[in-house]
C-alpha cells in the first residue's frame, strides 16, 4: 500500500522506514531537505514541496503527518487546495481530541476522511511497533488497515488474556496485534490523552520510589545543629548504601512493578548511576493537562496524575516564586534566614 509521510523527525522517520521494511511505497516529505534525503535513499520517494507531494501519491491519496501539535492546522491548511473527496489526512502526533472533532467537521463537507491515531512507541518503535489508538470513520480505518497491521507490534509473546475467547468471541479484533480502532473521531487521541496522563504518574512513582532509596543513608551525613534544619531522629535506621542499578534489576525478574518504564531505568542507571547528563528538567507536551482537564470535567478524581503534572512544573523552576515568598514570609514572622544550597 502507499503511504504519505510528513513530518521526518524521530518518530516519523522510523515508522517510515518499518512501512519501507513491509513493501509498502512511501512518499515522504520534510522541511529539511536533509531528513528526505536520507530516506530516499532507503527507497523512499522524496518530494520537495507538499505540491510535489500530494501530486505523486495515488488516489485516494493517505496522508500520515507526524509534526508538532502547533504545526498540524497549518499543515492541513496548505495541504487542503491539493486534496480531493475521498482523500484521506491521518494525525498520528499528540493532538488535543477536541481539535480532532473540529478538525473532522470542517473536512467532511469535502468529502476528506479525518483520522487521528494516538501513537505510542517512541524510539524504539522501529523494532519493536507501534501501539496505536484510532479514531474516525469505519470506512477510513478500514482502508488503512494494512499500513496499520505493518506498524504495530503484532502479538508477539505476549500471553493471551485469559477468558479472552470466552469473553469477545473470535471476531478479529485487532487489540492484540496492538492497534484498535476506538471510536468516531478524536477517540484515539482521547486514549492517548489517558495513556500519556497514566504515564506521567507511572514515571513520577518510580522517580520517586528510587529518590527513597537513594536517600536511604541519610545517617551517614553529618549532624547539622540549627533552627532551621528538622534532625534526624534515628541515623541509625538509615544506614544503606544501595546499589540502585542492581535494584532496579532485580525488579525486573519477577515483580509485580515490572514494566518497561522500569526496564529503560535500569538501562538508564547502569550507564550512569548519578545520572549526571540530566538536569532534571521535566517536560510535559499536553496530555497529561488535557487529562486532568478531562478529569475536571468528568468529575472524576486523579490525585496521581495531578501531583505528577504538577512535579513537572515544580522540576522547570515554576514553584521558584511560590518558594521565595515562603521564605518571605518565613523572614518576616520569625526572622528566618535562607540557608545557603
């Protein structure tokens, strides 16, 4: 099947390259020239303007874009007087769901299929596929569907759900294969939202679960005698001097918290156990906000996901004023000094 990819960074280029890997013909392009050569040269076709682009894909032409969240309107805007009915525009980036419904109104009096597709998979996706949350109009998905089955991991060996047969029936749902249409349009992106929220909340428990651990020889430091500083009641119980990296191992044999976030912390502090080439400075991209907007409005409670949004903030320096006034104020009533990092 042919595909159109636009938008080569990490993660476009590589699910670029594994359609290329499954006989698929993809027509590719990028504002850097470089990224569209260098997959040409894998037996990609380039294009060097979206005319060029659209003009060498078949009808009914299936567009993939993979650019940042506040390119996609434009692009969809300057790709729009080369479309026709029946063309297809795919978003398989970190779109709000709500631009998705938008977007699907404003395309289907043009007869132009809208499909969003909540993509998980990062750099490793190459390998191991993409997980693959989807959303638009059945006919659509249907039509992508062999470009979606070379994305996706496939079964693998992963156990079977038990019960699953007795529970769904065998009627080729394709969860297992790891890509699912979901629903009318912005559901895939509305999974994703939740995925990416659940995420945040997973990472922050391991950070700071191994933050516990690192500290665990806080009696070993010495005393420090002064008004401003809580003692430490018993040293004695905090004695250890743990080997997080072979910690984080033998988690992963075994445990029920097991996962690959924990398998990519392992690698991560075998190579550095300080971790010393991060400063620690937490991005977020909207998921995780949208989630708990989503939340607000469902009037359901998410205590993880929020303190974990809200630790990312914290990370980028966003509390630094919050934490100068509670030293304001903490001078201003009782004469306390800041001590010095």
């Amino acid at each position: 099947m042919q595909l159109g990819m636009i938008g080569l960074g990490r993660m476009g280029a590589n699910m670029v390259r594994r359609l290329l890997r499954g006989r698929h013909q993809c027509i590719v392009f990028d504002r850097s020239t470089k990224a569209v050569d260098e997959l040409v040269k894998e037996t990609a076709v380039g294009a060097a303007s979206l005319r060029e682009f659209v003009e060498k894909l078949t009808k009914p032409r299936a567009v993939w874009l993979m650019v940042p969240v506040g390119a996609v309107d434009q692009t969809i805007a300057e790709l729009l007087p080369y479309l026709e009915h029946g063309d297809i525009v795919i978003d398989g980036g970190n779109s709000y769901y709500i631009d998705d419904i938008r977007r699907a109104k404003e395309l289907t009096p043009r007869g132009i299929h809208y499909v969003d597709v909540g993509t998980s998979g990062g750099v490793w996706g190459l390998e191991r596929g993409y997980c693959m949350m989807i959303g638009g109009d059945a006919s659509a998905v249907r039509h992508l569907d062999p470009i979606f089955a070379t994305l996706a991991p496939g079964r693998g060996d992963i156990p079977r759900t038990p019960g699953r047969d007795e529970a769904i029936g065998k009627d080729g749902r394709t969860s297992e294969q790891g890509y699912l249409h979901c629903g009318p349009s912005g559901a895939g992106h509305f999974i994703k939202m939740v995925h990416n929220g659940i995420e945040y909340g997973v990472m922050a428990a391991y950070a700071e679960g191994f933050a516990v651990l690192k500290g665990a020889n806080a009696g070993k430091r010495p005393d420090v005698i002064d008004a401003e500083t809580t003692p430490l009641r018993d040293p004695q119980h905090f004695q250890y001097d743990l080997d997080l990296a072979e910690i984080a191992e033998v988690w992963r044999r075994g445990s029920v918290i097991a996962s690959w976030l924990l398998d990519l912390s392992a690698a991560a502090l075998i190579r550095d156990p300080a971790l010393s080439t991060f400063a620690g400075r937490v991005s977020d991209s909207g998921e995780g906000r949208w989630t708990i907007k989503a939340a607000i409005d469902e009037g359901v409670p998410v205590h993880v996901l929020s303190s974990a949004l809200y630790e990312r903030f914290s990370s980028r320096g966003e509390t630094d004023f919050a934490d100068k006034l509670l030293s304001a104020m903490r001078y201003e009533f009782g004469g306390h000094l800041e001590k010095t990092a």
